[in-house]
C-alpha cells in the first residue's frame, strides 16, 4: 500500500499536483502510512523574518541547480522533495535552524495535554515511533536521541521522553543524550512531524561581526543578512559576484566564503584598501578596486549577480544629491553588466523607490532597522 501511494503520487506529480497534495497531506488515513522513500528534507526556518528564510532557501536551490518541489508547507516547516547529491550547499542557509531526512508525518488524533500524554497510551507516538524505526534507517546505529521542538501546546520533554522510550522499546538501541550516533528530530504542530537530524557546521556570523574585522566602518551589514542577500542572487562556486557599492567588504566576504568569485567597488580609496584587508582576513582572495558604480558596465559585463548595498547619504557619502536619478543611473549600469537572467539584488530604504522597470520584480523583502529606517531588499533578475 505504502508502494502504491508512493508510485501514484511519482507517476501523477507532474499533471495533478496540487490536488494530489491535497489528497495526500490533508487525508490521515493516507498520510499515516505514508513513508516517503526518495530524499525527502524538513527544513525548519528560522522565525527572525517573516519571508527572507523561504526566499534564501528557494534561492540556494536555484543557484546550486538543485531540482526540487515543495511538497508541504505549514509556518516554519518545510518539506522539499530533491534531487540532492550531497548535501555540502546547506552551509551556506543563514536562516534555518535545522535540516532533517524527513520520515512521515503523524497527522492523526494528537496528544490532547501534557498530562494526557503522562498517562497516555499513546497510540499517536507508537505510531509515530514505528514510523521511524521503520523508515529512518536507524538500526544501523548504537545509539540515539529525540530532540523535539513543540510549536503548538505540547511540551517538548515529555514528548522526547515518551518517543525516546518507544523508539528504544521497538529498535533495542541505546539512548544517548550528549553524543549520540543519530538524532531523531520531531516536531510538534498540531500533527507530528519526524526526521533524522542532519548535522549541518553552524556559521559563525556573530564571529564575523564588523567590529571583528580589521577595517571596521560602521555602515556594513550584519553577515548574516550579507549571506541571505548572496543566497538570493542565485549563484553558486564558481560564479561572479560583483559588489560595486562594496565598502569594507561585508558582501564579498559572505560571497568569497561560499566560493563564489568576487570583485569589488568604491569609489573611495580607503574602503578599498579596508576591504582589501578584510577578504584577506578571511582568506578570499577578490578583485577589488577603485572605481564609480554607475560605469561599471563599460569594464565589466556578464556577471552572473551583482549584489549591493547602496549609499543613501545618512552615514555613507553620495556624489548625487537627487537619490533616485543616482539609483536610476545605478540601475541601468548593473543591467548592462549582468548577463542574461543574471540577478541583481538591491538594498535601499522603503522611501526609495528608483526605477527598475528594466528587469523582472521577483520579490521584495522589508527588514525594520529602527523607527526611521527600513530596509528594502529587492530580487530583480534580467531578461
Ligand atoms: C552602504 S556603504 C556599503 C557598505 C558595505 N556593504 C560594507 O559591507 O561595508 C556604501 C558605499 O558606497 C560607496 N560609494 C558611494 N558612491 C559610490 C559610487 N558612485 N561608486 C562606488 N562606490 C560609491 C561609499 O564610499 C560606501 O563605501
């Protein structure tokens, strides 16, 4: 039965695939059997910003050429169908918390209350347990631990207690809660969702905090946001990214680190050599050079994204008092030094709205700063 789910879903994926998702995620009875066998992941976004997790993911996918389809969505959870050789490319997300194999759902009667759950019987998390034993391939391994993260009213503990003592019971192996060979993450969200934890190296973004550096200017951005804005340019090692607003080299730094080639512009000299510095800190070795971004098409052309982080005259100096004619002129001097289909990706108060009629909106994301700046970051691809 589990077989034939699975084939009519493969063999119907392409002609009817929101309703068979439907049928599938909305039905228990079909869902609790459902054990998907292809890789499967569950990503579980961080909750910092309402859309720039989903949208950095998407645009890691697309950048890596990673095939992929959103087979179920629900806040913070994700469950991706892919086409995914090796999993090195999760690294670069700033904005997941964790990566699991995905297993099944448990979209049954839930556990009404903690103290229900003391002294349940538990027909849910025995099922939820089978699932795992069956289909998390985990009987390879001495030892194990739950780690559950409850988003509705469940509490996190008694669940991980309580799946924990299952899955031992129906796998005979030890539990493990400091080192274990292999976590089974769980959440809770009104249904269960299980899959084996994969280990992805945290990034130390607080580490490379601008202070940290060793040109440090005020006006760059926090790496983490320096990463996501890399991320939804769509690129990959290899590629070239160009920053020509790239003051001490917040940007190229995130872009360098991923293995993405990099060059850099400002036109002043000693944001050059401070970001000079500061790529050879982190051991990048980028193109970095004096110049003025609105000419930047008549020495470069065929970039794959350029991504930047515009002056607007509050702390960092701009040679145009008008802004939007300066924006503008930016604007058509990055479409002719992209190439086709080739990503630029803009950062600049809401209150600045230049023209960019030129390319494709994909998205837009506001990032409140204070109560006087928010950040517009705007997607815009070539055509
Ligand atoms: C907001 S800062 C960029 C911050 C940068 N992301 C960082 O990590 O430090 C803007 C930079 O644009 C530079 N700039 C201003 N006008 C420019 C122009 N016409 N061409 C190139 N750079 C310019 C400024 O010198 C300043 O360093």
């Amino acid at each position: 039965m589990v077989y034939w789910v699975y084939q009519l879903i493969c063999r119907t994926r392409q002609s009817s695939k929101s309703y068979l998702k439907f049928q599938t995620f909305n039905n228990p009875k079909i869902f609790n059997i459902f054990i998907i066998k292809k890789m499967n992941l569950l990503f579980y976004l961080s909750g910092e910003h309402p859309t720039l997790p989903k949208s950095e993911l998407v645009g890691v996918l697309e950048g890596e050429g990673i095939d992929y389809m959103l087979e179920y969505e629900k806040d913070r959870l994700l469950i991706l169908n892919a086409d995914v050789e090796e999993i090195g490319f999760l690294r670069r997300l700033a904005m997941t918390r964790s990566v699991s194999k995905f297993i099944a759902i448990h979209a049954g009667a839930l556990l009404p209350s903690v103290s229900d759950l003391r002294s349940a019987t538990g027909d849910d998390l025995e099922e939820v347990a089978s699932q795992v034993h069956a289909g998390g391939k985990i009987s390879e391994f001495k030892t194990f631990a739950v780690r559950c993260k409850c988003l509705d009213d469940n509490d996190s503990m008694a669940v991980e207690k309580e799946l924990g003592g299952r899955i031992k019971e129906l796998s005979g192996l030890g539990v493990d809660l400091t080192a274990p060979d292999v976590t089974v993450q769980c959440f809770s969200d009104n249904e269960y969702f299980v899959g084996i934890k994969i280990d992805v190296p945290g990034e130390n973004f607080e580490g490379r905090k601008p202070q940290h550096r060793p040109y440090f200017h005020p006006t760059s951005m926090h790496p983490k946001i320096a990463r996501v804005l890399v991320n939804l340019a769509r690129v990959k090692a290899g590629d070239r990214i160009l920053d020509p607003f790239c003051g001490t080299g917040g940007i190229l730094i995130e872009a360098g680190l991923i293995g993405v080639k990099v060059i850099g512009l400002d036109i002043d000299g000693r944001m050059v050599s401070g970001a000079k510095k500061n790529l050879g800190f982190y051991g990048i070795s980028g193109d970095v050079r004096a110049g003025n971004a609105l000419e930047i098409y008549k020495k470069f052309q065929q970039m794959d994204a350029v991504v930047t982080d515009l002056p607007y005259g509050r702390s960092s100096f701009i040679p145009d008092p008008d802004l939007k004619r300066f924006c503008s002129k930016f604007i058509v001097s990055a479409y002719n030094a992209l190439k086709k289909e080739g990503y630029l990706i803009l950062v600049l108060p809401t209150e600045h709205k230049p023209d960019f009629s030129e390319f494709i909106a994909v998205e837009r994301h506001d990032l409140y700063i204070h109560k006087t700046l928010t950040r517009r970051i705007r997607v815009l691809r070539k055509v």
